[in-house]
C-alpha cells in the first residue's frame, strides 16, 4: 500500500511540473496585490516615523495614516473618526464584543449570535459565558440560513449586544442584517457584525443597516496579515480592549502600524465598484462552470448552503460517500488548493462547526464537504483545470 502511495505522489508531481500551482482557498487568505506590496514598501523605505511624534517624521506618517482612515471611512460612507485600525478581524470582534459587555454590564447582560459565527466570536462568547454573562445561540435550517422569527424571539429587554456576521466564511450564506437592524432601531443592543468575508464583495453601509460595530480583515481583500479595523458609529460607546497609550483616540493602544494600515487602504482602494462587480461575475461564472460539469457527470454532489442567498466567492460542495481529506490530498497533488472548513480551525481534528450546525452532530455531511473559494487571480481556465482534475480525483475515490 505505502509503495502505491508513493509511485501515485510521484506520479502527481511529474504531472505537476508542468501544471501551475492553483489557489482555491481564498475564503482562508488572498494573497497579496501587487500595488499594495508596492504602497507599503514605500512607506517601509520613506515613512519611517511614529505617527504619535510631533516632529515632522510623525506628522509625515500621521498624515499618511489619517489619509487611509479616510479612504476606508469613503468606502463605507462612514465618518472617518469611526475607523478604528488594530491587527485584524480577531481583534475587532473581541473588542466589539468584550468591550460592549464590558461597558454595559450594569444595562444587562444577555447577548445573542449564531452556531455558525466564526471562532472568533464564539469562542469570545464562551468566555463571558464564564464572567456571568448568558449567550443565545441561534440555529440555522437546512440550507444554513437565520430565522428572523427565531431572532425576535431570542431579544430581550437585557439583550446588550446582538453579534451576528454578514456572510459565512465556510458555506457562503449572507445573514439578514439589514432586517435585524431594522429590528433592532428601536432596542437598546448594540449590532455588531463581522463582515472579513463580505467586505470587498458586497455593498456595505453601517448606518444604512443599523450596525453599530463592524469587523475588517485586510488580508480577506489581498492586503497584509496582521491588520485591519474596527468600525464603531458614534452613538456605540464600548470599553478598548487594550490600554496603554492615547493612540486611535484612546480607543485602541499600540503603534499603529502604519505601512500596514497603507496597504490595507491601497486594498481597499483597488475594490472600487466596477471592479467589485467584474470579481463577482467571474466567480458566478466559475460556480456555474463547475456545477455545470459535475451535472454532465452525473457527479452526485449537493450545495452546502444556499445558491440563491450566498457570498460569490465562496461555494461549498458535499460528494456522497467521499472523505473529504482524501479528496483534498489527491487535489493538493495535483497543484490545486481548497480547504474542508475555515482555516481557523481545519489545523485540528474536530468537525466543522458550521455543517454541523446544519446537518446535526456527527453527520456523515460534515465529512465529505470540501470549501472551494475564488479571488484574485482565477482564471476560466484555471477552473477548467480544477474541474477535470476535480471529477478525475472524484473518480478514482469511488472505484
């Protein structure tokens, strides 16, 4: 068995030289534009000064700084002042959520998200669940979707903070926001949602939706690790999660970092609508080039999620009677990168939470769904690629 294994690896790899590499993981990280590399290499060269000293080095690279808030403010139709940068989505919803707990701890002490939020934000839950604080854990149905009667149910007078994403990392569903904040207009909660995956793909206004607090990764839209920001509305008067010094108006301590921050804003820069648009179309494209050919095969294969309700970049497939860490393996042989579940938690051993959540515990579902996400830099013909190299693969697993 171990040699057949080996000649199949090897096999695979002469196949490999070549065949480029394909990245179908995009939900996990994107990689990094060009002109973002480029914006913060001249910060790194040029900039060099904390934007908190008042000589001219740290009034150069304030200005700097306050000209990507304003950027990012623009792209929400926000005022600027309600950026708050930090290193990442993690940080924005543990901020978000502890600091509103935090804050309003007196007011009550009740707050609702979904099973299927991201570990971010249910593994922030669970820890107020230790600090006296109750959590509600909406479900989703069959196809992964809120039930907005399930909502209302759950609010009440105590509820200080609803924390409810805006489309899904793992099978692409986009959550009723604008409903719940319509919901939520005349109660007291703040809303929070965490937006990494949706923000690049969707049309984003807070005020518009009602959301008082609102998560950002950078590296979700071809920026940098490690940065991001926190959107917080005026009106939502939180506790900072880290203290120290006065920087971002005493609402998050630590040097920025600034030619990060520049790259985000370049990231965000390059999304302009028109280009948003075009991503979009091609990435329907691809699913329907995809689902198109797995039909002409016969291939017996379900949708994880829902098709008419999802992020586009995103799509999330279960093979009938298909280990899905098999099928990844014969893929990553063949130079094609997708993933079984989010990055933040494929690393161990333990189901994804999400499919679950829409299957049930231990359901066979969980284990033959694979996420194949699309970004910048997919091509039509790289998906050709992944289609024949996918229902070959498929093939060779059901002999």
């Amino acid at each position: 068995m171990k040699k057949a294994e080996n000649f199949e690896r090897t096999a695979y790899r002469k196949v490999r030289e070549f065949v480029e590499n394909i990245y179908l993981d995009h939900a996990a990280t994107t990689p990094m534009h060009p002109e973002v590399i480029t914006a913060m290499t001249d910060v790194m060269n040029e900039t060099f000064g904390n934007p908190s000293s008042v000589h001219s080095f740290g009034r150069q690279a304030a200005g700097k700084l306050e000209m990507a808030r304003e950027v990012i403010g623009k792209s929400l139709g926000v005022k600027y002042h309600e950026i708050i940068f930090n290193s990442g989505g993690t940080e924005g919803d543990n901020t978000a959520i502890i600091g509103t707990a935090l804050a309003r701890k007196n007011e009550g002490r009740h707050l609702i998200t979904t099973q299927i939020e991201h570990p971010a934000v249910l593994n922030t839950m669970k820890y107020l669940e230790t600090q006296g604080f109750e959590v509600t854990y909406l479900p989703v149905d069959d196809k992964g979707n809120l039930s907005m009667a399930d909502f209302e149910a759950s609010l009440r007078p105590d509820t200080i903070l609803v924390s409810i994403m805006y489309g899904n990392n793992e099978i692409g569903n986009l959550m009723p926001i604008k409903e719940i904040g319509e919901c939520l207009k005349n109660h007291p909660a703040y809303f929070h949602t965490d937006a990494v995956q949706a923000y690049g793909n969707q049309f984003i206004r807070p005020h518009e939706l009602g959301v008082d607090l609102l998560s950002i990764s950078a590296h979700k839209i071809n920026g940098p690790k490690g940065v991001g920001f926190l959107f917080k509305s005026d009106e939502a008067h939180i506790d900072p999660l880290l203290r120290g010094g006065e920087q971002e108006e005493k609402r998050r301590a630590g040097t920025e970092n600034l030619a990060g921050i520049c790259g985000l804003a370049k990231a965000v820069e390059l999304l302009t609508e028109e280009e948003r648009e075009k991503r979009n179309q091609l990435y329907n494209q691809f699913t329907t080039n995809i689902l198109s050919a797995l039909d002409a095969e016969a291939i017996d294969y379900h949708v994880n999620g829902d098709l008419t309700n999802k992020l586009p970049h995103v799509l999330n497939l279960r093979f009938t009677g298909i280990i899905n860490d098999l099928l990844l393996m014969k893929l990553d042989l063949r130079g094609i990168a997708v993933s079984t579940g989010s990055a933040c938690t494929a690393g161990t051993i333990d189901p994804s939470h999400v499919l679950e959540a829409v299957y049930g515990e231990n359901s066979n579902e969980v284990k033959e769904s694979v996420r194949v996400s699309f970004g910048y830099g997919n091509t039509i013909e790289q998906v050709d690629y992944f289609i024949e190299q996918l229902i070959m693969s498929l093939k060779e697993l059901t002999k």
